[in-house]
C-alpha cells in the first residue's frame, strides 16, 4: 500500500484518518486550511502535519474538502502522486490532473458519530487502470464494500442520497419543531421513524406510502395547514402535491 496523505480537516477526513489508524494504514501526512484542527488530528493519530501541499511527500494524497477547493488544491499539488479527491457531484473529465481518481463515501458522515468502515460504501472511479486498483485495495483494506462507478452514475446516486438522507434530516427536524412549539413530546415520533424506514425497506416504498394526500382527504389537510408557519405550508403543499402525482390512478 502506498503511503497516505490527507488534505482537510473536517468530517470526511477526520472519519479517514481514524479507519486509517485503526486499520494500521500507512497515513502519513495531513494538511488542512484549518491549522487548528488539523495539528489536532495529527497529535490524536500520531501522523505529520505540513504547512503546504506543496510539502506533501506521500504517493496517494486524498483531498477531502469542498467541490470547489478541488481544482485549487491539485493546482498545488507536485506533479507524480496520485490524486484521489472524496466528493460526490464534480466529474472526473472537469480536471485536468492526469492519475486522478474518486473515493467517495457513499454515507452521511459527522464526525461525532464514528462508523465502523462496513457501514461506509465507497464509489470508487480512476483515470487509470492501476489507479482503480490501488483503490478497490485501499476499500477491501479497510473491509468496506465498494463500487465502480462513474462520474455520471455517481451524480446520481449522489442526487439520491440528498432526497434520503439531507430532506429526509430536514423533515424530521420539521417534525420535531411542530412538536416542540406545542410543547409535545418529540420522542414520540421515534418508533414511527423506525417502522417508516423497516416497512419501506421491507415492501418498498411505494407499497408503504399512507397519508391523507394519498386519500385526497382535503379536510385533514386544511387542518394541517392552519396549524404550519408559511415557510412550512410550502413544503407540505408541495410534498403533497407530488404524492397526489405521483399516486394517481
């Protein structure tokens, strides 16, 4: 395996650096924009901090930061390593780096909730055959299943994952807030929650889906609306505009 540098201090990177350690990965080197953070993580896991990416020595450098610090960094990055950056969205094509891959977590990542990597799909894709090699063997290394994808494909599932996870979040924190400014019980929607997901998962979800949209039952949906805040009468208008849509017989 080669050596390992990462560039960033945030979820993604804080998440690799730990699968790294614990799996006794040759992780070397971290350099972050955050200086604070990222002498942290190296004083945590015992690994190198440099001050520029110039100064990077490993061979595989693994760039978790924004969509739009990518291009920036690779601009810094010495020419010879192979560059491997952990986003979903931007395609492989837009740079012009020559030995460029992705390793992208398939996985709603914070850094307060540590995963073993099992839980963590990669999307794996790479300019070059060996390329891809080094990283299906840096996934199995880690005992985390991975996929060949590219960057068209990875868009979309990129495009699914925030209507699962990123909406999903939103109308659950929704949901909390409704409950709370009536000074309910928010726990109460915790075994709703789960069965949610295991009925979805178990019939699909177009064979679980329920609610008054479904039913057109107009009354009850007039009483939600007089009880939500304008900003929360939008989406539930919309969201039940698209059921009624997309259930239409």
């Amino acid at each position: 395996m080669q050596r390992i540098g990462i560039i960033g201090s945030g979820n993604v990177a804080s998440c690799l650096v730990r699968l790294f350690a614990e799996h006794q990965l040759p992780l070397v080197e971290l350099y972050a924009r955050n200086t604070d953070k990222g002498q942290q993580l190296c004083q945590k896991h015992q690994i190198r901090f440099v001050s520029s990416p110039t100064d990077l020595q490993a061979e595989l450098l693994i760039l978790c930061v924004t969509d739009q610090a990518i291009a920036p960094l690779m601009d810094q990055i010495p020419a010879g390593r192979f560059v491997v950056y952990t986003a979903g969205a931007p395609d492989l094509a837009h740079f012009n780096y020559p030995n460029l891959g992705v390793f992208y977590p398939y996985q709603s990542i914070s850094a307060q909730r540590p995963l073993a990597a099992s839980k963590i799909p990669f999307l794996l894709e790479a300019k070059t055959t060996q390329g891809l090699k080094t990283l299906e063997a840096l996934a199995l290394s880690l005992g985390a299943p991975s996929y060949l994808c590219t960057s068209h494909d990875r868009l979309r599932y990129h495009l699914a994952a925030v209507f699962v996870n990123n909406f999903g979040n939103l109308l659950l924190l929704e949901a909390q807030c409704i409950l709370k400014d009536a000074q309910l019980e928010p726990k109460a929607l915790t075994l709703l929650l789960q069965e949610t997901l295991d009925k979805a998962l178990a019939i699909g979800p177009e064979q679980a889906q329920t609610g008054p949209a479904l039913r057109n039952d107009s009354p009850t949906m007039q009483a939600h609306r007089a009880l939500l805040k304008h900003e929360q009468q939008l989406l539930y208008d919309c969201l039940s505009q698209r059921i009624q849509e997309r259930f239409r017989t």
